[in-house]
C-alpha cells in the first residue's frame, strides 16, 4: 500500500545533472536505514515521504543554472517562492501598475496647461500598458507557481539532451537578461527624458510633500519606476517565451542530424514525437496569453488611432510622444511572441522537406546500387553514396544565400551512408507521417505560421483603413 501511494511522488521528483549525485545518495542513505530497521524495501518509501519537504522547486545551489536568474527575478520582485516574497511582488504589482498611474492621471492632470505640457492622452497610455502588464504578471505568477521555473523553462528535461543542447540552451539563459535589457533600456531613457523635462519645466505645481521641487522629484521618480516595472514585466514574459522556442530550434537542428548518419525509423520517429508534445505543452501553456495580448495590443492600437484622428486633434511630440512610446512598446512586445512562434513552426514544418529530400536520395542510391549500369551522378572515384554539393564543385551560388540557409532548408543533398538497411516502405511511411503531422505552436487550434501571420496583418490593414476613412475619409 504505501509502494503505490508514494509512486507518484518519485514520478514528479525531476533532478539536474549536478541534483543526480546527491539523490542517489540520499535514497541509498534511506535504503540503508530500512534494511537496518527491519523493513525491507519500506524504509526507502518513509524516508522519501517524510523527507519530500526539502526538494523545493525554488531552492537554488551554487551549481544551478537558475541561481542568477532568480536573483535578477527577486530584484524585480516578481518572486513568489516564499510568502514573504510573494507578498511583497503582489504588492509592488498592485503599487506600481494601479495605484501609480491612477494617481498621476487624476492627481496630476494638468487642464490649464499649454499644449506642450497637457496630456490628453494619459488615459489610452496607463490603461493600455497597466492591462497588459497586469495580463503579464498574472500569466508569470501562475507558470512559476504551478510549474516551477525550473519545469516551466524544461531545465528538468535538458538531461535528455546532447550536449550541444544544453550548452546552447544554457547560453540563450544567460543571454535573456541581455535582450530583455536592449528593449527596455530604449524604452526607459525617452520616458526618462520626456518625464524630466515635464516636470523641470513646472508642468505640476501641486506641493505634496511641503516643498514644490521635492513634490515633483518624488513624482517623477514614482512615474520612471512605474513605467519601468510595467515594461519590464511585459518583456519579460515575451523573452521567456523566445527562450523556449529557442530550445525547440536547438533541438530540431539537433534532430535534423539523425538524417546524415544511419539511423532506424523508429528512433527517427520517437524523437520526432517527443519534440511535438513539447511544443504542444508550450501551445497550451501559452495560447491563452498570446490570444489575450493579440487582442489587447489590438483594441489598444485602435482606440489610439480613433482619438488622434479626429478633426480637432492636436498633434504634436509633446502631446502624443507619450502615447506614441507606448505604442512600440505594446506591439514590439507582441512581435516579439509572434515570431518566435512562427519561427520555431517555420522550423518545425521543414522537417518534412528534409524527410522527403533524404527518402530521395536514399532511393537513388539504392537504385544505383541494385542496377550496376545506371549512370552515377558523380564518378566513382568519389565514393559510394556521394552527391556534389555547392561547396564541393567550386560554384559561387552558395555566397548568394547568405545565412537563410540552415540545416532545414538548403539545396545539397544528403550522403547515403547505409540506407540500404531502411526499406523502401519504413522511409515513404515516415515521409507521408510527417506530411500529415505538421508540428508547431497553436492557438486554440489556429498555427501560428507565416500564412497566419499574412491572414493577421491582412485583417488588421482592412480594419485600420475602414477607422480612417470613418475618421478622416481616406478612401
């Protein structure tokens, strides 16, 4: 009885590399005890019961990937290992993302100003970059916490993984923070030189604090970290993302080797099943966040473009800049998701041309094989299975590609080493499984590749040009 309560419990366990060692020996040390006691193989399953307390999700080591990435998380305060800490996130989320902007749009409203320094639009900005942080915050908070960041970014899965793997996957980590830090810092500096000179130049003369420079200080500063904490969690979520897109094109590429070397159809086949329940899990996972922030980032650009086209509109820097960074903001963040997803379908799909171009070639090599008076493609002298590629005949077409090419999609064919050993059938099997199971990222069903994208943008200009010509008659 207890063996069958405490099997899920060691299904669920998920250990690293540098975790495996002292696992094993921690239930050699309870195996040890039971024998001792008498037991038999029950001491095992007490101690792992009555030790699971210490294998926590959020509990870091020196030898963890993950370490500075939750310090960089704890200092943005969006940790919520501890309750304590989770405190204090839901805290900062609801002081900097409500009570913030909704204090510096009806507290610092500025009705008798000029028009360089009246904020007509304060509205549309906290409204729209407050709703898709808050939709930010509450998709990481319930991924972290129902997942664990470690299950969440799949580190617990990388063991199965080649090398190359996990050293680029490892990598892409340390390089999110980097590419988290060249969107929001643009962002940042302009809202920081737009704040500055607002409130140097006396746009708020409401004294709070006693003292009119020290009122406006205090401020500024709250509305810099405002703005900060918000752009940085909605980037945040979006660069995760692409981190975990990037590990299943490291993976793809990875798997696309398996069609150089002799490899059966059935290991070619369970891999190809692994990688497409991963990208079903990040569908599943993601599709409501990314349906969510379409829809958001899409009222949000419409209801701007309705209320600065209308006839008594005045437009200028001062007056629109605001909204005008709020807008790249939301949509760049939204770029962001959507092409990772169509790159990884992108990638994910390909593999069904290279399925077919390596049936190809190995049909002719046994062709050629079996019927000694068929003309080769190349000499013998070259070796059996050898096919030209651009490299090899000297041709410069191969400098016109560029680095559009990769492992997917490219013009050489493939070596046959020993395809002799794959039936004709086993290959046209795995050729047709592939054209009709097409991997991807979906949404509710919709893939997000590039036709998507094309059906996307196809109906979002159809609706922008019927705004304006209700605005300002455009036809």
């Amino acid at each position: 009885k207890k063996e069958k309560e405490t099997e899920p419990l060691l299904e669920n366990l998920s250990f690293s590399e540098s975790d495996r060692p002292m696992a094993d020996i921690d239930i050699g040390t309870a195996a040890t005890t039971g024998v001792h006691d008498g037991g038999g193989g029950g001491g095992v399953r007490e101690r792992l019961i009555n030790r699971e307390t210490k294998f926590k999700r959020s509990v870091s080591h020196a030898q963890d990937e993950l370490q500075s990435f939750r310090k960089y998380l704890r200092w943005m305060c969006v940790d919520q290992s501890s309750p304590w800490t989770a405190l204090l996130s839901w805290s900062m989320f609801v002081v900097f993302t409500v009570v913030v902007p909704a204090t510096s749009h009806f507290m610092l409203a500025c009705a008798d100003c000029d028009s360089h320094h009246s904020r007509p639009y304060d509205s549309a900005v906290q409204l729209s970059l407050s709703s898709f942080a808050a939709l930010s915050f509450l998709c990481l908070s319930r991924f972290v916490s129902k997942y664990g960041l470690r299950r969440f970014l799949f580190f617990d899965k990388l063991w199965d993984e080649s090398e190359t793997v996990r050293r680029g996957y490892t990598n892409q980590l340390n390089r999110s923070l980097k590419i988290l830090s060249y969107f929001v810092t643009p962002c940042f500096l302009a809202m920081s030189s737009y704040k500055i000179w607002w409130y140097a130049s006396g746009a708020s003369q409401i004294p709070f604090l006693g003292n009119v420079i020290l009122s406006d200080t205090v401020a500024c500063l709250m509305e810099l970290c405002s703005w900060l904490y918000r752009t940085t969690v909605i980037f945040l979520v979006c660069v995760l993302f692409r981190l975990i897109c990037h590990l299943q094109i490291l993976r793809l590429q990875d798997f696309a080797q398996v069609f150089q070397m002799d490899s059966d159809v059935g290991s070619i086949l369970s891999e190809h099943l692994r990688i497409r329940r991963h990208l079903r899990i990040i569908s599943h996972r993601y599709r409501t966040f990314i349906l969510l922030s379409l829809i958001l980032v899409t009222g949000s650009q419409f209801y701007s473009l309705l209320i600065t086209t209308k006839a008594y509109a005045d437009l200028n820097i001062y007056r629109a800049g605001e909204l005008a960074l709020c807008s790249m903001t939301l949509v760049t963040a939204l770029l962001i998701l959507l092409r990772s997803a169509s790159k990884i379908t992108h990638k994910a799909q390909a593999v069904t041309c290279l399925a077919a171009k390596w049936h190809v070639c190995a049909t002719i090599e046994s062709f050629e094989t079996v019927d000694g008076e068929t003309p080769r493609l190349v000499d013998r002298a070259s070796g059996p299975g050898y096919y030209p590629t651009d490299g090899d005949t000297g041709g410069s077409d191969s400098e016109d590609y560029g680095d559009e090419e990769d492992d997917f999609d490219n013009n050489n064919l493939i070596p046959a080493y020993a395809y002799s050993t794959i039936s004709f059938q086993k290959r046209q099997a795995l050729v047709n499984y592939f054209e009709n199971n097409k991997a991807g990222i979906t949404v509710f069903g919709f893939t997000l590749d590039r036709s998507t994208l094309h059906t996307i943008f196809g109906i979002e200009m159809s609706l922008v040009l019927w705004l304006l010509g209700k605005t300002i008659g455009i036809s």
